[in-house]
C-alpha cells in the first residue's frame, strides 16, 4: 500500500536525526543530500522498488526533499506528531506513509483538461480492471462510473472465485442433474467450449485469489449425495476440476467422505438416503470491496476514476457511415452538481454490463442487442444455516446450481436464472425467494423460512447472445465474454464473469491496441501477476502475513478477535488506518483509566462493523452517498436490511460532518437510502 521511496526517506531521516545531535552543519547538508539523491535519481527505480507500472502521477513531488531533510533534524517523536495519523510503523521500526487518493475535485480538473488515451465507462469489476489494465500499460486512462464502483451486478454476485462446477457437468452431460446411472448414460456428449470455459475460469481464480489475499480464502463446499451411482460419478468430476486448475491451484484438493462424516462437517443436512459427500474447493470474496480496490489500484497507478458521473452522449468527429467517423470521448454530468463537461480519449472502451447495449447505441443507433440480462436472487439467513468455514452445493431439479455459503457472519443462499428486462434497481420476486426456501427446505433438516430471511437482493447476469441458443433459454447461453466494436471505433467488453474480469480486461485492452494506432503502450500487459491496494505489495507493514494485522489490531488497538479479523479481511494492510481512526472516535466514557480504549463504536451491534470505516469510506474511498457506504463501503444492507435502516441516521450524521452536506442533502440522502433498502427487503409479491 505504500512507497518503497517514502519508506526510505523516512528510515534515513530518522538515522539522520540522531547524527544532527552531534553534527547540526554535517547532519543538514546530509540529510538534504540523501534526500536529494532519494527523489532525484531513484524516481526511475522506485515504481520497481514498490509495483511494476506506477504511473508519474503518484510519483514524489520534487520538494518532498526538503521537506524530509528537515524533519530528519527534528526528534523521532515530534517528526511523527506532525505527520500525525499518515505515518504507519513497519516490523524493522521504520515509518511509512500510506496512499492517499486525489479528491474528486482534482480528479475532475483533469478530465477536462488531459487527453486521454483511454476512457473506460463503467466502474464495475470490468471496466475498473480495464482501468487497471490501460494505465499499467502506460496509457492515460480515465473511467467514469453513472452510480457508485459495483453498484450494479459486481456486487450482486454469490461472493464465489470458481471455475464453475455447474460448465464442467455440462461439458459432458447434454441435459443435468443425471436422475439415474442411466439417464447419465443416455445424456452423455461431450462439449469442449464449456472446457475451455472451466479451464480459463480456473486460471483466472488463481490470479484474483493472489492478487488480495487477505480478502479472498478458500472455501470447502460438500455436494451430498443420495445414490450410490453418484459416487464414483462426483468423484471423478471434483478431481477433473482439480486437474484442471493447474499447477497454480491456490486452494486445496478435493476429497471423498463418508455420510457420518459429511453429518459432522453440516450437520443441519438430512439425513434421510445420504450416503457420503464429495468436497471441492473455490475461493470467496467480498466482491464490492474487491472491485473497490481494483478501481483505487487503479487511481494509485495513475488512473483519473470518478464515480456518480453520467454519460450523457459520446462525442465523434466526422459523420455515421463514413470513413472518417470516429468516436472521440463523452460528454459526462456530475449527478451532484449537474455540471456537464467533456472528457476527450483516443479510443473509448464501454464495459457497462448488462446496460452495454445502451451505449453501444450511442455510437450506432441502429446496431443490434447483443445483451440478454438474467436475473439471479440471492437470500441472506441466520449464520446457524450453515457452518462457519464449509458450504454447500447441490443441483436443483431444473438443472441450476444452488449454493449454500458462510459469509460475514451470515449464509447466503441462492441463484436463480429468470430472464429479464435491464434495470438499474433489480428486486427478487416472491416466487424466486420461494423457490430457493424450497430446495433449501430439500436438502437441511432445519426448516427455513420467510421470516428467517434478513436481506433479499438480486442481481442482473449480462449474458451474451449466441445465435445458435434460444433466447429463452438463459441456462444455455454462455458466460463467456465478447470483445465488440461498432462503428466509430467504439469497443465493448461484454459477458464474462466475475472470476474473468481480468483476462477480459486484457483481451479489451489488447484489442483497443490493435485496431488503434494512437494507442502506443509502454509495455504489454502486467496484471497477471499484480497485487492490489493493501496487499503490503513492498512486505514492510506485516511482511506478507495478514495475520500479524490481526494481532496489531488485537494487542496495539484491543479491539475484539472479530473486529479485528473483519477489518482485516476488508481492507487488509489499510485496517491499521481504519482502527486509528476508531481510537480517535472512542470517546472518553468509552476509554479506562490509562486511555487505553475500552469500547469501540459499531453501527450495529450484532456486525463488527465499525463507525470509523464510515469515515474511512469518505476520507480514502469515494463514498458520496448514504448507500455508497451501508451497501458498498460496508456490506449492512446485503446482510441484513432491517439493521441497515437502523444505523441509517448514525451513518448520516457521520456523512454530514465529513461531506458537509446540508440539511437539505441529509434529508435527501436518507430518502433514497430508504427506497434503496426496500429493494434488499423481502418482497411481497
């Protein structure tokens, strides 16, 4: 999270500072030399010394020199006082100063001012990792986000990292679940797209789960068997799907269990006709902060991103039809202040998903859909559904995948695949919130029902057309992705999923270069193997090792074990910040005799989280809005709707003195917070 360089600086400021003791004129002109030497002729180096691809944007201005030459002559104490809560100790006893991103004022001066290379437009996991792609190439790039980063379906998603267990069965089965050994038998094919789908998915679930460790793990799942038959069948397929992650599979073999053993590992399971369980591996994510923190690596390699910005029109030159016709960027409006300008780019890239059609009609009115949206409900319930470190999956009757899943102190349950129309506010419908309590209500001995049910959400899929599939028929389109260009050069990134948006990212940007001769990259594509934002990328906070986060946390803040590992796991290395900020808002009554703090202020009770993360969002991650935060920046309103609601005015208030918002704007905000929240809530019809 933080640069090599400053660390430096730093380190040999505090060496200096003891020398000035003795020698203030040797001491001065030292510490003003190394500091010059530092700045000057390692500013090459330092992108190497901390992230391949930094871009000159976040390199060191040419005064911090002077500046860490002086507080080298100042004592370790006050030098650190007066940097205040932007100085991080690392293990060797150094300090270190954390990224802070450009406000959005500056942001928005230089897109109307810089000619861009690249202009992305949509701020979910796609267009951030094209974002992420383009300025690590070298190419100013800029990406505007309508609503907030992953608003839409980035962050309606399962939570999973998988290669999809579901393509591997229809890789060689014409029609599942098999009801008997000879209905499997009859249905036998083989289908080598859904192959290479599992095989570049499984690739890719690699990369994301190394690329933030502290936020991705892996996740056993139990697939409980009924028959015999099934076996050696399931046994057979896990270990396909393990053979088929590679050499870099990051997460752990599959293996067979007996029924007493399955029993102990779930034990809400039914009994009844169970004979044994197999067990696979994939990887989870909290898939909004994910995205998040691929849009900030973003903005740290030098990215200009915005979010609450709308495209009003893309620009051109020449006319539609001719050769010369050419789109050169967009025409954009701040949703808050209502002011429009324009943002010019050589080559614009559209990866707003299931919406991909509205955009690529601005540039071709009369091109065709290639989007079919789908609709997937999820539910969250009570954490006593499932266990806290093992999920399950089963194929439902029609042949979909249901997943029971451990996360943030809840269970989700779902999908459900129901065509539909694009919406920017899905909502379950009671049908799908009944059909998941029933194959749940199949599978566990412990009934579940609607009152159970604290958060109802759904998602839209972009599913990409295939003219050989029948439109209706979702399960039978694939999700793999389409790189498309129209006329006026505009290129679009379409389908995929979560798992693959960086090898979909690469192939857009990889595409832009090909067919844009102003494009001229410094360097081909680094992201394979990049870290993200908190990932102590240079090993100086915790060397790596998330769990001496944790014990920080615990020891140097005594904060609770499930703060402490929730913080973690959201904001990895950036918790320490986080957890500073909550000692500044723990208030006398809530500290001991010795100020050490004895009651950390949480919006709700039963979550762990924290009312300094509301602050955090606003300070160092783009919150503008009251759902930003209890919907994006936390994840409250996924969790549990009612509890949201109820923390509302606490994270309004907090909002109001960051932002400054007005009476009038809290009022606003609260109002639209509510109507978010009733598309989270059960529905009624």
């Amino acid at each position: 999270t933080f640069y090599a360089a400053q660390r430096n600086l730093v380190t040999r400021c505090d060496m200096a500072a003891r020398a000035a003791a003795k020698l203030f004129p040797a001491a001065l002109a030292g510490a003003v030399g190394y500091g010059y030497y530092n700045v000057t002729y390692k500013r090459s180096s330092r992108q190497y010394e901390y992230e391949p691809g930094c871009a000159p944007d976040e390199s060191l201005s040419p005064q911090p020199w002077i500046n860490h030459a002086f507080k080298a002559l100042l004592p370790t104490a006050i030098s650190e006082k007066a940097i205040g809560n932007f100085m991080l100790h690392c293990e060797d006893g150094s300090s270190i100063i954390p990224w802070t991103p450009p406000s959005r004022a500056e942001i928005q001066k230089k897109l109307r001012t810089v000619h861009y290379d690249v202009l992305v437009i949509g701020g979910g996991a796609t267009g951030s990792g094209v974002a992420l792609d383009a300025t690590t190439r070298g190419l100013k790039t800029a990406m505007v986000e309508q609503d907030d980063f992953a608003s839409g379906t980035s962050s309606r998603s399962t939570k999973l990292i998988h290669g999809g267990i579901r393509y591997l069965a229809l890789a060689f089965q014409s029609q599942i679940p098999p009801k008997s050994l000879l209905d499997l038998i009859m249905h036998l094919h083989y289908d080598h797209s859904m192959m290479q789908v599992v095989m570049s998915d499984l690739s890719e679930r690699a990369f994301m789960m190394q690329s933030a460790p502290f936020m991705s793990r892996p996740l056993p799942m139990m697939i409980p068997l009924q028959h015999w038959w099934e076996v050696p069948v399931f046994w057979v397929s896990v270990k396909m799907y393990d053979f088929l992650g590679g050499s870099r599979s990051v997460v752990p073999e599959s293996h067979l269990i007996s029924k007493a053993e399955a029993m102990f590992q779930f034990p809400t399971l039914k009994s009844d006709n169970l004979v044994g369980g197999v067990v696979l591996y994939d990887g989870q994510q909290n898939d909004t902060r994910m995205n998040l923190f691929i849009a900030l690596t973003a903005a740290q390699h030098g990215a200009q991103v915005i979010n609450h910005t709308d495209v009003l029109s893309l620009t051109s030159k020449g006319k539609p039809g001719t050769a010369d016709y050419k789109i050169t960027g967009a025409k954009v409006k701040d949703t808050f202040t209502g002011e429009v300008y324009e943002i010019r780019a050589k080559q614009v890239i559209n990866a707003t998903g299931p919406f991909a059609d509205t955009v690529r009609k601005m540039a071709a009115p009369k091109v065709e859909n290639i989007i079919i949206p789908a609709r997937g409900s999820h539910l969250v319930v009570p954490d006593h559904f499932s266990p806290d470190a093992m999920g399950c999956v089963w194929f439902t009757k029609d042949g979909r995948v249901l997943y029971l899943l451990p996360w943030e102190g809840s269970t989700i349950a779902g999908t459900t695949d129901i065509k539909c129309d694009a919406t920017h506010f899905p909502e379950s419908s009671l049908d799908e919130v009944d059909f998941i309590l029933s194959e749940c209500n199949s599978t566990l001995s412990r009934k579940m029902n609607h009152g159970h049910v604290r958060a109802a959400w759904a998602g839209l899929r972009p599913l990409v057309r295939d003219p050989n599939a029948d439109p209706a028929e979702t399960k039978k389109i694939s999700r793999d992705h389409v790189v498309d260009l129209v006329d006026g050069g505009l290129l679009s990134i379409c389908g995929g999923k979560w798992t693959t948006y960086r090898k979909m990212a690469e192939d857009a940007v990889n595409k832009a270069v090909e067919i844009n001769p102003d494009l001229k990259p410094d360097r081909g594509c680094v992201t394979r193997e990049m870290t993200l934002l908190g990932t102590d990328r240079g090993g100086l906070v915790c060397n790596k090792s998330f769990d001496k986060v944790v014990v920080t946390l615990r020891e140097k803040y005594d904060m609770d074990k499930l703060v402490a590992k929730h913080l973690m796991q959201n904001y990895g290395t950036r918790a320490l910040l986080v957890a500073d900020i909550a000692r500044q808002m723990a208030v006398d009554p809530n500290k001991d005799e010795k100020g050490q703090t004895a009651r950390y202020l949480k919006l709700y009770s039963k979550y762990p989280i924290l009312e300094a993360e509301v602050v955090f969002a606003c300070r160092q991650e783009y919150a503008c809005t009251a759902v930003d935060v209890v919907a994006r920046r936390t994840r409250i309103a996924f969790l549990d709707s009612h509890a949201a609601e109820v923390c509302l005015p606490r994270v309004l208030e907090i909002m109001q003195k960051e932002l400054g918002w007005s009476r009038w704007r809290k009022a606003e905000e609260k109002k639209q917070a509510l109507a978010f929240l009733k598309t989270m809530s059960l529905p009624t019809e």
